[in-house]
C-alpha cells in the first residue's frame, strides 16, 4: 500500500490544519483586492475612451485630465464596488481551496 492509504481515518482528520482558514481567507481577500484596486484608474479610463471615443488620445492622457479636472476622486470611480467585489471573491475562492 501507498503511505497514504495507510493512513486511519483518525490520522487524517487529525492532521488538518483547521486554523489556516482564516489566515487564507484574510490574504487571498486581501490581496484580490488590493491588485484590483490599482488598476482601477485604468479601467475608468477604458470606460470612458468606450463611451465617448476620441475623449483622450492615449491612456497617459485620459489619467492626466480626468486628474487635472475631477481630481483623485475621478480616476478612483467604482473603487469601493471593486474593493467588496474582489475581498469577497478573493476570499472564498482561496479560503476554500
């Protein structure tokens, strides 16, 4: 027999970890999120280059006069939607793999 099928039912019940679910779902919640935050300004600029085309001439250009006339605030549109979304989705998917 294979070492694993020597194993009890006992055995292997025993040798969960059931403290690292926590730990999992707190990091992979955490780190989804923050890499989908960043990338926020880029898709606030693809949004709007799809709604009024020819708004900007490139992605430098959109960030630099959504800023220069909206503020941070401007290039940080749906960022607490994005946040929610993606602790959630990062969470259960690598706190439950």
């Amino acid at each position: 027999l294979l070492s694993w099928q020597k194993k009890t039912v006992g055995q292997v019940v025993q040798s969960l970890d059931l403290d690292k679910y926590p730990k999992l779902f707190f990091a992979g919640g955490f780190c989804a999120a923050i890499t989908h935050v960043v990338t926020v300004p880029i898709d606030v600029v693809k949004t709007r280059l799809q709604v009024n085309p020819g708004e900007f001439t490139s992605l430098n250009d959109g960030i630099a006069k959504i800023y220069a006339k909206e503020g941070p605030t401007g290039l940080m549109q749906g960022m607490a939607p994005t946040f929610c979304g993606f602790i959630l989705q990062g969470a259960l998917k690598y706190g439950f793999y």
